[in-house]
C-alpha cells in the first residue's frame, strides 16, 4: 500500500519542464491581472478632496522645525536665465547713464581744462612756436580744442611753409599731441649770387637764404623762374633715387623748337639734355643710356634720344650757331640792298633830262652788279 502511495521520482528532464510549466502559468496570470487593471475606471481626486485633505500626520522635517520657523517668510530665487535675459535688454541704458555720469563729472572737474601740449616729428619749428601757432591757451576747455581741431591742424601748416600735415591727438585726461610731418628739402635755386631752399612741393623758402659753403648735396637750379622751379621739382620727386643723387646743377638751354630745354650735369661726368615738360617721362632712361657710354658724353632726349660725346655735341652747336649768325649777317644785307635799291629807283622832281636817264641807268647798272655781303 505504502508503495502505490508513493510517486515515482522525476528524472531532470521532467523537473525542469515542470518548472517552465509552473513559471508560464504564473507570467500568464500576471498579464491576466494588469489587463482586468486597465479596464477598470481610474479614480481621480478631485480639486477639492486634494487641497481641502488635512495631512493625519506631520512628516520629520516638520516635526523638527519650530513651529514659528515654519510661517517664515521664504523669496523663490529667480531663474539665471531670466536675470541674464533681462540684463541683456537693459544693459544698453545702464552704458549710457553710467558714461552720462561720469562725463558730467569731468566737465565740471578741473581735468576738463588743458594742463600741456606737445608735438612730435617738427624739426625746424619748435614746440613752443607750434603751440603758439594753434591758439591753445592753458585752462581752456578739452571740449573746445577737439571741437576746433581741424582749424587748428589748418592754421599749423598754413603759418609755417615747411609742415605738410599737422594731426592734433587728445591725451586723456587733459593734454594734446600735434603730430607734425614736414616736407623734404628737394633742390636749391640760385638767383645771381643769392641761394634760396627749395622744398619737395615746390615752395621757394625766400626768407631762409643759404650760405653758398653750406650746399647740401642737392641739385642746383640756376635762373629758374618759380613757375619753372616748381614744374621742375614735381617731375624730380617721381625719379629714382639713383637718378636724383647723380643731378649737380641744372641751366636752361632753350632753342626755337624746345623753349623748356634743360642741361642737367650729372656726378659721372655726363650731361642730360631733355624738354622740362617731358622730364618725367624721359629722364628714367638715363641709367640705362650711361651703362653703355665709354666717354664724358652728352644725352640729349629733345627729340627721341641718342648720345655723343662732349667735345662733338659742341662742336655741332657751334657750327649751328655760325649757320645762324651768317644767316643773321645775310638777311641784314639783303635788307641794306633792298632799301638802296628803293632809293635809287626814285626820279628826282624836274630832272626829266638824257644826262639823267643815262646817270640812273649807269646806277642802276651798278648796283645789280654789286653780290650781298656773305651771300654765297
């Protein structure tokens, strides 16, 4: 009896097919469950049964704090944002109050008025005849200087010849700058025995005279008019340097075809012919002319350019020069002839006779005769 009652043992198959059965029914019944779960009705609290409820007990942190702490009165922080975004709309109008403020309190500071002036790159004026120059008094007031700045830069390089430019610079909190350029020294001129400067815009310093010993190694215009010096030193400013440092002194050469003709003698031993007027244009071709010259040569450029030496370009201009003086003494002589003849073929009044018919045909024989002085 014992025996029937007792079950047979479960080999390890059987055992873990039992298990997965087992665990299958139980996710079975579980899903079973949260289905019924849904479809039954949610029961949602009201407003009132929320707000109205009275907790049945106080939680630990109400159970330790005071009981008057706990009615203290408590600020939320604002959020970094919206303090960022606020800022950001504002800040333009806390700028300009600020800079508003602070301007209000220098104008009436005693920093508003000027306390100095200085000037920088001025080598033949000095500071204090600048600032002489400007106007600009101390204790004066900042805001009148920078609102005249640009007269004052005017009336610097209108009173001294030699500044081209004149920046005047506010220094916080109460002091100037004029930042001074001045224009180069370009040539002299040389007017009888007198020298004069010749700056590199072409003004004539007239009241600077130069000591003939004193000659800077610059070029040396002699018995140039101003217009002449001026349209001279525009074209010798755009040279190179190497043609500029090679001029010593230059004369006017003028013929009938080139009245601006211009002899410049230059420090290698040559001499440059060339119209004023195409200076500019021809003179750079100068370095590369003289490369090739073996001799002291003269280049002449008034009509294309070529070069010849010293001693046979003059003597070609002193047999043009001959040409020109017996065509001088020739014209004269045919002008002396031509009034002679004029004078010979006049009848005198009432001498209607043979014997003077035959003495003017004698004359007049004579005269025809008679060949032009120099006419060949």
């Amino acid at each position: 009896m014992a025996d029937k009652e007792k079950q047979p043992e479960l080999t390890p198959w059987q055992q873990q097919h039992a298990e997965f059965q087992k665990k299958k029914k139980e996710e079975a019944a579980k899903l079973a469950r949260e289905e019924k779960r849904k479809k039954q009705p949610v029961k949602v609290e009201s407003v009132v049964e929320k707000y109205e409820a009275t907790p049945t007990q106080l939680s630990a942190d109400e159970v330790k704090t005071p009981f008057f702490q706990r009615f203290k009165f408590k600020t939320r922080p604002k959020d970094d944002g919206e303090i960022s975004e606020v800022l950001s709309k504002i800040w333009p109008f806390i700028l300009v109050a600020t800079l508003f403020f602070l301007g209000s309190i220098y104008v009436i500071s005693p920093l508003s008025k000027i306390a100095g002036f200085t000037a920088t790159g001025n080598v033949h004026e000095s500071t204090e005849q600048i600032a002489e120059a400007t106007g600009i008094k101390t204790n004066d007031h900042v805001w009148r200087v920078m609102k005249k700045s640009t007269a004052i830069s005017t009336k610097i390089e209108q009173t001294f010849p030699r500044v081209k430019s004149a920046k005047i610079t506010w220094l916080f909190p109460n002091k100037f700058k004029a930042k001074i350029i001045e224009y180069g020294e370009s040539v002299y001129l040389k007017t009888g025995g007198a020298y004069q400067l010749v700056l590199s815009n072409g003004e004539i310093l007239t009241q600077e005279p130069v000591d003939a010993q004193k000659l800077a190694g610059l070029p040396v215009l002699d018995g140039f008019s101003a217009e002449e010096v001026k349209a001279f030193v525009l074209a010798y400013e755009t040279l190179k340097p190497e043609i500029k440092a090679q001029i010593t002194t230059v004369t006017k050469v003028p013929t009938k075809v080139t009245p601006d003709f211009i002899a410049l003698d230059m420090k290698d031993g040559h001499q440059v012919r060339v119209p004023l007027s195409q200076m500019a244009e021809k003179l750079p071709y100068y370095t590369s002319v003289a490369s090739n010259l073996t001799e002291p040569s003269v280049v002449d450029m008034e009509a294309g350019i070529y070069a010849k030496s010293k001693d046979a370009y003059q003597q070609d201009l002193d047999d043009e020069k001959e040409k020109e003086q017996k065509a001088k003494e020739a014209a004269a002589a045919n002008k002396t002839d031509n009034k002679s003849d004029a004078n010979g073929s006049e009848t005198p009044t009432g001498a209607e006779t043979d014997g003077s018919d035959s003495t003017d045909n004698t004359q007049a024989t004579e005269s025809s005769e008679t060949s032009p002085v120099g006419a060949e």
